[in-house]
C-alpha cells in the first residue's frame, strides 16, 4: 500500500466478501484488521481476495 486509494480499494474488497463485518485498512501500519464470521469466509480468501486485486499480503 503506498496511498489513500489503496486503502479505499483493499477495504472495498473485503467487506464485499459475505461474512465480513467490519474492515479497517491502515495505511501507517500497513496492515488491516478484519471482522469476520469464519463459518462464512475463511483467511485464506481474504488474503487471496487482497492479492487478487493486486496487492501484497505478508503473514
């Protein structure tokens, strides 16, 4: 991430994925904190679904 569009976008992606709660993307920590219903939406879509919009996930 390298801007305030990139958070709008990785923040758009995940809360678009069902069973995804809340998403807080930030930009200084280069990290997101997400709240989901892992009977819905597992770790690995979220990172594929940040990666699959062009994005770098770590750990």
């Amino acid at each position: 991430m390298t801007c305030g569009g990139c958070v709008s976008s990785i923040t758009r992606v995940l809360q678009a994925l069902d069973g995804v709660a809340k998403a807080e993307v930030s930009l200084e920590k280069k990290c997101a904190v997400v709240a989901y219903d892992p009977a819905k939406v597992g770790l690995d879509q979220l990172k594929r679904s940040v990666e699959d919009a062009g994005f770098e996930v770590a750990a």
